[in-house]
C-alpha cells in the first residue's frame, strides 16, 4: 500500500508570509495533481520563531517526510528548519521588490557545511520544481507515487508541441 493513500501529510509547505501565498500556491497545485498528502502553514523565521521551532522539531514525528520552505529578504525560514530537523528542507526564494529575489536565493542557498538546504529557482518555477523534487524523494520508497510521478513526466513531455503556433 502506497504511503501517500494514508492521507497523512508527508509534505510540509511553510512560507514566511502570507504574501509567500501567491508563488508557494504552485507548489501546492503540483502536489495535488500528484496525489501527494500534503499541509501549508504560515511560519516566520523572524515573526514567529517559536512555531518555526515546533513544527520543525515535531515534522518528523508528524509523519511528514519532505519540508518546503519558501522565503523572501532575509530568508532564513529554510536554513533555520534545515537547522531544527534531519528531514530534506527544499528551500523555495521569493522574488522580491528591492533586489529581484537574488536577496532570498543568496539567503538560502549559502549554508554552512553540515545542514544543508536544497535550494530551488526564484519564484514560481522554483515553487513547482520543489514539489516535484520533493515527490521525487517518496517515489524512491513507494513505486505508486514512482508511477505516478512517471506518468505526470510523460505528460509533460508529450504536450510539447514540435511547432510553435
Ligand atoms: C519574509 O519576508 C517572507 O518570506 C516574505 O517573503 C518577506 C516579506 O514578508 P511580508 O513583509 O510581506 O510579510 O519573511
């Protein structure tokens, strides 16, 4: 029986803000199509670090398996969960207004040796890759989201057209 049938979240999506929402929805839309369990909360490195500590210590025991984390400025919700759990925290940086999003990938991406933060693209193709890694990291030990995942790859691939129109 394949984990993902459980219906318990086995990907945590946290963003630093509600105004992460808009990109980070992306990540939410590919998990859906892929049948991936999945929860979303709002968890500021800055503004709420107690519930970043929380939930990042409890994730495991939760059952969740994979942490996306997207961060915008000052982008510290990734490394710091990387830095609270063993669990794979993809890191997901925001473009921003002041300096393009090169600010949140140059946050998230500079980890110290030892807690490492597997960082995306800015923005929204960096949201969605980080869905499809993180299903990419279950399909290794359940051949149903494998398939899936197989399947949706396949998709993708077939609905490039050869000639522009
Ligand atoms: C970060 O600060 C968030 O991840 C967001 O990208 C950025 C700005 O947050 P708001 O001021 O819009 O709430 O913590």
């Amino acid at each position: 029986m394949s984990i993902s049938e459980h219906n318990i979240p086995l990907v945590g999506i946290i963003m630093g803000s509600q105004s992460d929402w808009e990109i980070m929805s992306n990540a939410v839309t590919l998990l859906q199509e892929l049948k991936i369990p999945h929860e979303v909360k709002i968890v500021s490195a800055h503004r709420t670090p107690d519930r970043l500590r929380d939930y990042s210590t409890s994730a495991a025991s939760q059952g969740i398996k994979v942490i996306i984390a997207g961060a915008g400025g000052a982008a510290h919700l990734p490394g710091m969960t990387a830095a609270w759990t063993h669990l794979p925290v993809l890191g997901v940086p925001m473009q921003t207004h002041t300096l393009s999003g090169q600010d949140s990938l140059l946050s998230i991406v500079q980890m110290p040796a030892g807690i490492p933060v597997g960082t995306l693209a800015i923005g929204k193709a960096g949201a969605i890759n980080a869905a499809i890694m993180a299903t990419s990291i279950l399909a290794l030990s359940d051949p149903q989201i494998e398939k899936r995942l197989i399947e949706w790859r396949t998709q993708q691939t077939e609905s490039v057209a050869l000639t522009p129109v």
